[in-house]
C-alpha cells in the first residue's frame, strides 16, 4: 500500500503556499501505477496550483522492492552522515521490534540512496525483472 500524507508547500517562484498530496512510503509490488513516475524520476515531485511551478521536496521516501528483499530509502538530504545515521537507527528500530521483523530485517538489505539518478537505475532494473 502507498502510504500517503499532505504537507505544505511553499512555491519557490510565486510563493504561494499549498498543500500538497505526497507519498511516503511504497511497495513496488503492489503500487505498480507508480513505476514509471520513479523510473522518470518524479519521486518528491509537486506542482504549484497556482503558477504551475513544479519543485522536488527535499523528503525521505521509503520504497520496498518485494520481492528483492531490498529496502531502500531515497533521501536527497542524507549525503550527511548524521541523516544517513538516523535511517540506520529507525531501520534497526523497527526491525528489533518482533521476531518476525527482525528474520525478515536478517534477509533485507536496506540501502540509502541519495542520487535521483540512482534511484531512477534501481527501479528501472527492478521493472525490467518483474515487469
Ligand atoms: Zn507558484
């Protein structure tokens, strides 16, 4: 299921600020209406109401690529090591919290991505398996 929530959004041209529908979490398995946005690039993507502008936000999105036993979180802000540090204590976190999390937590990689072009290479091969 895509996990989903709303944030405001100033516009950097017009500065009009907007609510914006965003998506924070994904399973490539189940929401394949989005492969081709994260394949083009388009993850954080929004657009300006008002003067159509559109902008990347500078968010973390969790994508799982069920069934690669891979995790990945795309974050453009984590080429700081404290960022990346924080994904890797939440990761931990969640996965210590049962038996059943932590087996699957053993068999999953989990990787931070920081570069949309990385990303764009990941689901595109992830398309080409499953697709
Ligand atoms: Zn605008």
């Amino acid at each position: 299921m895509v996990g989903r929530s709303t944030t405001d959004v100033k516009c950097v041209k017009c500065k009009n600020v907007y609510e914006a529908d965003v998506v924070d979490h994904i399973d490539l398995s189940e929401d394949r209406d989005l492969w081709r946005n994260l394949k083009a690039g388009k993850a954080n993507r929004v657009q300006c109401p008002k003067c159509r502008k559109v902008q990347y936000l500078n968010r973390s999105l969790v994508i799982n690529f069920e069934p690669e036993n891979l995790i990945v979180v795309f974050d453009p802000a984590a080429r700081k090591k404290v960022v990346r540090e924080n994904h890797m204590k939440d990761y931990e976190s969640v996965v210590g919290f049962n038996e059943t999390l932590e087996e699957v937590g053993n068999e999953t990689e989990f990787k931070i991505v920081t570069k949309k072009e990385q990303l764009k290479k990941l689901v595109a091969d992830y398309v080409k398996a499953h697709g």
